[in-house]
C-alpha cells in the first residue's frame, strides 16, 4: 500500500486543541499545582452543570477503564459474580470485570444499531448475575428504556460504558443522567472530547461516589488537595482499603475545562459530517448508520459503514482503496468473541453472535473529527464513491 506524497494523508481522527486549552496548560503547570487540585474540582463541577443534574456527583480519573473498575468495585462485583456486556465493544469494558476476579458474559448486539441487544441480556441473566453494562456504540444511546426496568426487576447494577457518547441524549435525557448505578465517560485522544488520557466517573449515588472517591487515590479517605487546602493543614490521613492511582491530573483537567466548553459545537461539527458522508452514500451498495430515536442527539465519535453483499469490494479491500487515496479508516471492534483472551477463557464461538459477526465482517470507521474541512470530506466521499460505486 502507498500513498501518494503530493496529497496530504487524512487520518481517521485528530484531537481539536485550542488556544484556550493550551493557555490553561500553561497557566497550570506555572501555577505551582500540576496534580489533582483546583483545576480538577472545577473540572468535575464544570461536568456536572454539563449534565444539567444538581444530584450528580462527577469524579475524575485518569481514563474510562479505571472509572470502569471503579464503578464496578464500588458496586461489589467480585469472585463469583457475572457481569452482562457486549462483545460489539472495545476490551476495556470487559477486562475490568476480570480485574475484580468476576466473570464476563457477552452478549451479542442488535443488528440495527450496533448497541447491546436488551432480549440477549435477559436471555443470559442467571441467578450470580450482579450487573450489566451497556455502550453507546458510535455514540448513539443504547436501549435504555428497555434496559433499565430489566435490570431493576433483576436487582442488577447498570453501569454505562459512556465512551462514545458525550453528548448523547437518551428519550431526551443527557446520557449520565439517566437512572442507572453509574456512567463513565472517557477523554482519550480520539474521544468526541480529550484530555490526552482521562475519564469520568457520574452516580447520584452518594455511597457509590464516596467508595470511588476513597479508592481513585490509593484507599485515603482525603484526597491530597483536601489535606493541603484544609482550613486546618492535616498532615494526617488514613488508609481504609487497598485502592488504585487513578486520579486525573490538573495539566489534563486544564485542558478538559475548555474541552467541554467546545463539546456541543463539536458534537454539531461531527453531525454535520455525518449527514454529507450519508446524503452522499445513500444510493450506494451500503448501510449507513443507525439515526437516533426521536429527535435525539447523536454524539457522532464514529463514522461506521457497512457493506451491502452486493458490494464489488470487500471490507479489507475498500480499507486498502482508501489507504491507497491517503485516507485512514479503522474497524471498530475486532469483537471481543473472536479475541484469543476472550474466545478461550469462555469458549466462545462466532455463531454464538451471528449480528456481530455479520456487522465486524462488513464495517468500517471512516475519518470523522471536527477540523476535517469541507474539501476533506469530499476527498472521502470521492473515494469511497469510487470504489464502490
Ligand atoms: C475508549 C474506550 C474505552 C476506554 O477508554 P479509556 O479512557 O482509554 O480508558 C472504554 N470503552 C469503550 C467503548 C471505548 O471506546
């Protein structure tokens, strides 16, 4: 595969960093407080007034996975119980629950929008089931409106796997608000928004926020800019349990302060993407995306299309094509069932997941991130349209 020299290389996502961004940076590293601090508690209440939810309690960490393992120990999975999620995802939604010692049990997903299918999880709740987590695949909500009322006639925790879906709203509710045990949002470098690495952790529990609270820094029951800041300077704190490193630092909260100013006119530079790649590959052997339900709102973090059978190319071909005309795609997932780890720790199948399979064989992520300009749109569009149509 070669590309072209003269044309620039589109790739499938960039971070949008701003001047604002990196002012705060600055002023943060000058600041004499680089660890979790000031800028990390205004990040958590910026957060919170985001979701609009005054019952919210926002904590950061420093990636979805760790608020992931978070939520989950703070709701008691361990050794013996069995944790529900889809195998249409990326790994770090299940190795968490191996972290804690719990089996993870996939399900496959609903052929229309690619998202967890809610008939599957009630078909695989068995009496150790403790909970289920859905994803917003591409960022467009999941079922929740079947889901939640399962889960709460099974006595399961709901733990939403929130990766893609900052904004996404759900039945018009901002999803992080909805009635499930907790949210995790992630701000790695491709997310709809960054921090470079980063999470965040959303409950209205208050029990579950304070477990998370104690274990995101080492098992303390105050965190370091609690001790320093006090009224009382303490140099005294104790360690109530065996807890992890997973605070987000100010350097990132700094940028994730002026991120999420942005991140609705992200979201409507990601939509209107979307609507030209699907206007432009309407009449071709292809299905485009799901739309969401009702007027709701799409987070966009994914661009995914899907071949028809009828189309001159296969996937791995198309991806080459394009490779070829200088533009990166991804595959989003290689599913979990057909990964060695997963595949034979539970000896799982592809026929076992006959909608994800199908889907995986036939998709791909085409480029999608906001300072994509118009003429780099349509060099995709082009391209596609000349491999398949
Ligand atoms: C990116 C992603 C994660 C992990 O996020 P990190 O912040 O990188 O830990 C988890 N789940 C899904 C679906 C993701 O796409």
């Amino acid at each position: 595969m070669t590309t072209t020299p003269s044309i620039p290389f589109i790739p499938f996502a960039l971070p949008d960093i701003g001047d604002d961004e990196i002012a705060e940076v600055v002023e943060t590293l000058k600041s004499g407080w680089i660890t979790t601090g000031p800028k990390t508690r205004r990040f958590e209440q910026d957060f919170s007034a985001f979701l609009g939810d005054a019952g919210l309690h926002a904590m950061a960490v420093n990636s979805a996975t760790a608020g992931l393992h978070l939520a989950l120990e703070a709701s008691g999975i361990g050794p013996g119980d069995e944790v529900i999620t889809t195998t249409h995802t990326f790994t770090a939604t299940a190795e968490v629950v191996r972290y804690l010692g719990a089996d993870v049990v996939l399900v496959d997903i609903d052929p229309a929008t690619l998202c967890i299918d809610v008939a599957a999880v009630e078909a695989a709740i068995t009496p150790r089931t403790k909970a289920v987590m859905p994803v917003h695949y591409a960022g467009l909500a999941a079922d929740m409106a079947t889901l939640l009322p399962l889960a709460r006639r099974h006595g399961l925790k709901v733990i939403e796997d929130a990766a893609h879906a900052l904004p996404t709203t759900c039945g018009g509710q901002l999803v992080g608000t909805l009635e499930s045990d907790a949210t995790v949002f992630s701000f790695y470098a491709n997310k709809t928004m960054t921090t470079g690495e980063g999470g965040m952790v959303v409950t209205r529990d208050a029990a579950l926020a304070k477990r998370i609270q104690v274990m995101r820094l080492h098992g303390i029951n105050r965190d370091a800019f609690d001790r320093f800041t006090a009224k009382v300077p303490s140099w005294y704190y104790e360690v109530i349990a065996p807890g992890f490193k997973y605070n987000l630092t100010d350097i990132a909260s700094a940028i994730g302060i002026h991120q999420l100013k942005r991140a609705h006119a992200f979201q409507q530079a990601r939509a209107d993407i979307a609507a030209r790649y699907d206007a432009a590959f309407a009449d071709l052997p292809v299905i485009t995306p799901p739309q969401p339900l009702h007027g709701d709102s799409h987070a966009w973090h994914l661009y995914v299309l899907r071949l028809d059978d009828e189309a001159r190319l296969t996937r791995d071909e198309l991806i080459e094509g394009l490779y070829a005309a200088g533009i990166g795609c991804s595959v989003h997932y290689i599913p979990l069932h057909l990964q060695p780890y997963w595949r034979d720790r539970y000896q799982l199948q592809a026929q076992q997941f006959p909608h994800s399979q199908h889907a995986y064989e036939r998709m791909l992520s085409l480029p999608l991130y906001t300072r994509m300009g118009p003429a780099e749109v349509q060099r995709v569009i082009d391209a596609v349209r000349a491999l398949l149509g």
